[in-house]
C-alpha cells in the first residue's frame, strides 16, 4: 500500500460510528464504556496503552480487539525517533510486542491470528533487508490493509447471510432477528457480523424487527447494539437477557444470529457467555441458530470447544453496577463466577456465516477445514 494513499494515511471508518480513529503515526479508541451517554476517544500512544485499553474493555469486539492492538504497535514504531538494532532485531522487538498484545484478551482467535500473520511478513522482510526501518514499514502497512479487509469481509458476511436466510425461509416474507451481545460497527473495523446481516436484511426491505439482549454484566447490548440499530432507524426491541425464551416461544423470533470469538475445527463456538442458553432455547423452539463470524475467527488447530481457553473477568463487573464501573450492589463477601464466555456446541448451530459464504452440515457435522481450504483462492462477494 502507497504510504501517500488515502487508506493508508486516514484510515476513518465510513460510519459515523467508529470505534477505531487511525492516522498514520496516531491512533485513538472510541471508549465503549462511556457509550451510549457519552462520546469519549482515548489517544493510544503505544503497545502498551493498546494492551490496557483491550483489557479494560475499552475496546471490545474479536474483529476490532485485532485491529486496535496491530494499530497500537503500528503507532509506537511509526513514531520511533531511532531504533538501534539490526533489521532482525526490529522483526523480534515486533513479536515479543504481538506476543504481548494477544496476553490481553486470549479467547478472541482473531489476536492471534493478526499477530502470526504479521509477524510472518515482518520476519519475511527481516531475512531481505538489512533495514529496520524497512521491516517497520512493512509492519505498518500490514497493519493497516487488515482495516480495509476487515470491513470488506464485514459486508460479504452481511450478504452472504441475508441471502442465506432468505433463501432458506423463502415462505417468510419478513424476519426478526435475534441477536446477543454487540457485533457491529464498534466491535469491527466497521458494518459488522451479525449485525451486519441484520443491517443487510435491513437494507433489502425484509427485516421485521432486530431484537437485542442486555447481555450482561457489561451490557454490550443495552449500551452498543441498541445504541447502533436506533442510529441506523432499524426496528429493534430491547430484552432482557432472561426473557429471550418467553419471546421465542410467542414466535416472535425467526432466527438467532450471534458473533464468535472462537470456532473450533467442528464448530463448537466460544461467545459472549450467554450464547450457549440462547442456543439451547432456539432448538427448544425448532428456531435455526446461526453463527455469523469472519475465517480469521476459526482456529482449525482446536479439534472441538474443550479446547477453548475461557477467560475469566473480574468480580468487579457483577458485584457492581454498570459492569463493575459504578456503586455496588451485590452482598459484601459473595463468591463471584464471572466467565466472559461460553461454548456453543456444534450440534445446536444451523450454520456458520463467513465471508466466502455460509458452513452448512452434511451428515449432521460441519466439515469447516474442507470449506476453509475451497475458500481460500475464492473471491469475498
């Protein structure tokens, strides 16, 4: 990528809702946890503030954790006034600052992913060049080509599942959806998983309403995902977590669509916790539960979900109101669980929606490495 490209040097999300505000050499996240009251970007100066903002939840959100600790080493190198060392030692100062990065949220595979994939090309470049400057170029651009392709691989999810729905449920002229947590535009570059399918059923004229949980304790869908569906004018209707069966079983639900932090190689899915009883209520009530999620959140080295590291947060966020931020409200002395997620198993997902198009089961079971090696030289849509 030119570094005097217009991507390149004001890489703005096209959404008035950005989580991410990148130009070359600066970086600031907008902090979700002030959202939807207040409207606050923190300046991320280094890997260092990008590692705390993604463990306090500043940022949130698989595809927009990658992006914001690649932008945040992107950030402290582009500023470097010298760097004494060789063009190797740059490539190494790069892996052990990803290595340190992916330590912040380690359940989202997305990190992970970002981290080896750009630790590769700058390791490519280290063995070429004897510059280091040229190894943190590499880097840098790198970094940014992965907001562009995010976004784009956010809308073929959108497209790829509204077309999927629609063609599966073609007796249903409109459709509600039901979606947990926050999956938009402030968990991604930008447009979002499922809520990107819900924006593209939107736009097509067939959406009936989007419904939302509170999702706590942090209540991503309360603060984030209502506060994006009433900026978009989409129908949608706030529920509490616990009354998503009660509103299945009127049938005011059509289909479940949730993000995923984690896929394993059979489809078991780790997701905000919550997801796995949602799941269970949507085959309870014969409702198709579908996962909407880019390639880059599937980790085919992970043979099924017991293989998930789930990430425990602090006690703080249920013994406090405003997920940990405000007064207490829970009994001094209780024993707190706080799990961030929980796994979805394979046998409860009716399909995976990617950017190459949607998994379906043959035989009752995904074959997610046989789509993902037929995808890889295949064209988003």
């Amino acid at each position: 990528m030119a570094p005097d490209s217009k991507s390149s040097n004001d890489l703005l999300l096209h959404n008035s809702l950005r989580s991410i505000s990148y130009k070359r050499g600066s970086l600031q996240l907008l902090d979700q946890r002030k959202l939807p009251l207040e409207t606050v970007y923190l300046d991320i100066q280094d890997a260092t503030d990008g590692w705390n903002a993604i463990r306090d939840m500043v940022v949130r959100g698989a595809p927009a954790i990658a992006i914001a600790a690649a932008f945040s080493l992107a950030v402290e190198v582009a500023n470097f006034k010298d760097f004494n060392g060789t063009s190797e030692e740059a490539a190494s100062f790069i892996e052990l600052k990803l290595e340190y990065l992916v330590s912040s949220r380690p359940t989202a595979v997305n990190l992970s992913d970002a981290a080896k994939k750009l630790i590769e090309i700058t390791s490519n470049v280290a063995s070429t060049s004897t510059m280091p400057e040229s190894v943190f170029q590499a880097y840098i651009e790198a970094a940014e080509i992965m907001l562009d392709d995010d976004v784009a691989s956010n809308k073929a999810i959108g497209s790829y599942g509204s077309r999927f729905l629609r063609d599966q449920q073609k007796i249903v002229p409109r459709f509600s959806v039901l979606t947990h947590c926050n999956t938009g535009s402030l968990a991604t570059a930008g447009y979002g998983t499922a809520l990107g399918v819900i924006r593209a059923l939107h736009a097509e004229g067939v959406l009936e309403r989007a419904y939302c949980t509170e999702t706590r304790p942090f209540n991503q869908g309360s603060r984030l995902t209502a506060f994006e569906l009433v900026h978009d004018k989409i129908p949608a209707t706030l529920i509490a977590d616990s009354a998503a069966a009660a509103l299945m079983k009127e049938s005011r639900v059509s289909a479940v669509i949730v993000g995923a932090d984690r896929v394993a190689a059979n489809g078991d899915t780790a997701n905000k916790i919550g997801t796995y009883s949602l799941a269970l209520c949507a085959m309870h009530h014969h409702i198709p539960f579908y996962v909407a999620a880019p390639l880059t959140s599937i980790d085919l080295s992970l043979s099924s979900g017991e293989e998930i590291v789930i990430e425990e947060r602090s006690a703080k966020e249920l013994l406090h109101s405003q997920g940990g931020l405000g007064e207490q409200v829970a009994a001094s002395g209780i024993l707190v669980w706080n799990p961030a997620f929980d796994v979805t198993p394979a046998y409860l997902i009716t399909g995976i929606i990617t950017e190459k198009g949607v998994i379906t089961k043959n035989n009752d079971a995904f074959n997610i490495k046989d789509f993902v090696e037929k995808a890889a030289g295949k064209s988003t849509a």
